[in-house]
C-alpha cells in the first residue's frame, strides 16, 4: 500500500523535476505569494498512488480548476479528449507560446483542453508572466 502523505523528499524532488515551475501554466514558484501544490494526477480516491510517476507540482490555481478531470471538451472541437499528462506528456509537444509569450497556444486535442479547463491564461498568471518578461524570467528556458 502506498504511502498517502507526500514526503519532504518527494517534494524537493518534484521541484527538482518540474525546475520549479507550475507543470501546466509554467509559473515560477519562487515567485508565488503562495506555496504550490502537489498534484495526484490520478486522484488518490480513482486509486492514483502517492508515487513520483503520479505527482505533478502545480500552482494552487491550475490544481483547482483541473479538480478531479483527467478528460475535458476541447474547445475546437467539442469532443472529450485527455488533459496534458506531466508524466507522459512533453509540455512544448502540446502548448508553445503567442508571438508575446504572454498567453499559451494549444497545439493538439491535449493541449487546448487543458488550456480551456486550467485556465491557463488567467489574468493573474498572464500579468504575472508580463512582470517576468521584464526581468528575464519569463518564458522559461525551452525543455
Ligand atoms: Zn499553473
């Protein structure tokens, strides 16, 4: 049975792995006013062990509007199609960034879905990103 608490070390490794940013929106941790989230991809009650391969480090934000989806309507076509997965999926195969960098761009079923679903264009993350650019952190170094 796994362990259904995230241990310190899982999350410094999560940090490490997503290079502190949000896994969807690609907002630096560092400067959040609030302390991140760490993700059941799978949730832990559709049996989603507390396990590296089912952990995503995420802003509380994009965390709350995924809620428990793992499936979501793509607004370009109305069909259901899966939402990005971090373990599985590569972020540039999916998003790339408007001509401003401020807004993301969805390239396939799974990356609009979770565009729509997360909000992941919200205006706090998009002012966010506009005070970033400023100072060189934003956009992130390409994976
Ligand atoms: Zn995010």
């Amino acid at each position: 049975m796994p362990e259904a608490r995230v241990t310190h070390q899982q999350k410094e490794d999560l940090y490490q792995r997503a290079d502190g940013r949000c896994e969807y929106c690609k907002s630096p941790a560092f400067y959040a006013p609030d302390p991140f989230s760490v993700e059941h991809i799978q949730l832990r009650a559709a049996g989603g062990a507390t396990e590296l391969p089912n952990l995503a480090f995420s802003r509380q934000g994009c965390n709350n509007f995924k809620h428990m989806a793992i499936t979501a309507l793509d607004p370009a076509t109305g069909n259901e199609a899966p939402l990005f997965h971090p373990r599985r999926d590569r972020w540039a195969d999916h998003f790339t960034w408007s001509e401003d960098m401020l807004r993301i761009v969805g390239l396939t079923p799974a990356g609009r879905t979770t565009l729509s679903r997360l909000q992941l264009d919200r205006a706090g993350v998009v002012n966010l990103r506009r005070l970033l650019s400023t100072v060189g952190e934003h956009p992130p170094d390409a994976e």
